[in-house]
C-alpha cells in the first residue's frame, strides 16, 4: 500500500445530511475506496480468509501484550477502550509501525502529535472525523478495506452488532472508544496520576495508570495491569505492581 502520508476524510465527503440516503452511501464508499492504502472489498475478503484461517494477530506494544487474548490484536475481533484516548492510540503502533493500515472514524478532537508520540505511524492512518449520518456505512467500508478501525461508540445497538459481524467476515479488528456491545475485550483505563511536577514546577514526564481486562471467552476472569502511558520518553511500559495510584484530580488527561 502506498500513498501521501496522513488521508482526511472530511464530512463534505462523507455528506452529513442528503435526501437521497442510499446513493449518498454509496458514493460514500467509492470516496473511501479511492483512499491510498485502501483495497478492493472482493481483495481483501479473500485475504481475510487466510487471515482467519491461520489466526493471525495484529501486534500490540510490548507492554500491552499481556493484556490481549493471544498477546495481540486477532483479526476479527472487537476491543473496546474506556477512559484513555492514549490506551485507543497505543493499540494502533505497533500494527501501523508494521505496515498496516488504520483508521479513526468520529474522533474529531483526536490529537495526530499525540498518536505519533505514542508510536503511531500517522501516514498509515486515516481520519474520518465526522461521519455525520452515515457512520455505519464508513465504517463498514473501512473494515471492508484497511486492517483496524478504531470509532467512537455507536448511538444504535444494532448497528454496533452488524458492524462487529463485518470485522469478523472481512478479518478486521474494530476498536471502539468507550462501549460495544459484544466486545471479546474491554480495557477500562482508571483514574490516574502524571508525575514530573515539583511544588509547581516541572515537566510532566510519566502517567501512571491502572487498566482492568474484563471479557468473554479467554479473558472471562478479570485482570489488572499497571502502565506507564506514556512513561520516560514517551514510551509505554508495564509497571511492576498494581497498586498505588492515587485518585484522580492532580492532573487528568486522556
């Protein structure tokens, strides 16, 4: 896949409102499908296929492995992400980093410095930011044609049930940030603290968090896992214990 570094997607393309709902979506989908990285859905069915076949698993950072059903993302599957933006990011590095593509459907305040700091390869991403009426459509697209697509959560059930079933069928993984019924995964990040101030002065420099693992199948017994996000240098790690991090209200960030 090739292209000019970071594709936007903005709502004139995807058309917020219309009368013509049908045509509308389906000139939506030729848009996305235009995008560079983008594959035709008759291609990339046939590699899901594979893809299936073989359970292949997208890769995670290091310090997010343990956290994941087979140390990574499987292709097909849901993962849902409440309470950090910067958790939602860190999944999308190693993968995009390796040569995948991704996409961030209706996060319009999604910061692209932090997502790079946080080892996201933002030439390998796409941005639809305000999808407007034809959120499932784009979505849907998408996971027709790129290797993740992280969203915001959907206002209708079922449409979170048809999409999680198109992740499935074309051997995507969908990321939701905040909740989607029928996640294999969810990872709730909690009420964290930043280090690196000093009676008022200071750089802030780690973030300290707890994120618990709840989930069906391999993960139906709940976890707990500590991580600096970031850490020193902007880097995510694990930290040893899991206990110690004080309530939130020093300084919150997502």
């Amino acid at each position: 896949m090739s292209g000019p570094g970071l594709a936007e997607v903005s709502s004139a393309a995807v058309g917020e409102s219309t009368t013509e709902p049908r045509t509308e979506s389906r000139n939506t989908v030729a848009r996305l499908a235009a995008l560079p990285g983008v594959s035709t859905a008759s291609v990339v069915a046939s590699a899901a296929d594979g893809a299936q076949v073989t359970g292949q698993v997208l890769p995670v950072l290091p310090a997010l492995a343990d956290l994941l059903p087979r140390r990574g993302l499987r292709r097909g599957s849901t993962v849902a992400v409440r309470g950090s933006i910067s958790l939602l990011l860190a999944l999308l590095a190693e993968a995009t980093t390796n040569g995948h593509w991704a996409a961030v459907v209706g996060l319009p305040r999604l910061g692209l410095v932090a997502a790079s700091e946080l080892g996201v390869e933002v030439s390998r991403l796409a941005l639809v930011p305000r999808p407007g009426a034809d959120f499932a459509p784009v979505i849907a697209a998408l996971l027709d044609g790129l290797d993740l697509v992280a969203t915001a959560s959907p206002e209708q059930a079922r449409d979170a049930r048809r999409l999680s079933a198109r992740a499935r069928h074309r051997g995507a993984v969908l990321l939701s940030f905040g909740p989607w019924p029928g996640a294999e995964v969810e990872l709730r990040c909690l009420p964290s603290r930043w280090t690196g101030l000093d009676r008022g002065n200071g750089f802030l420099r780690e973030r300290e968090v707890l994120v618990d693992v709840v989930g069906r199948g391999a993960v139906a017994r709940p976890s707990r896992a500590a991580l600096l996000l970031p850490g020193a240098g902007g880097v995510v790690r694990r930290v040893d214990r899991t206990e110690g991090v004080a309530p939130a209200g020093v300084v919150k960030a997502g």
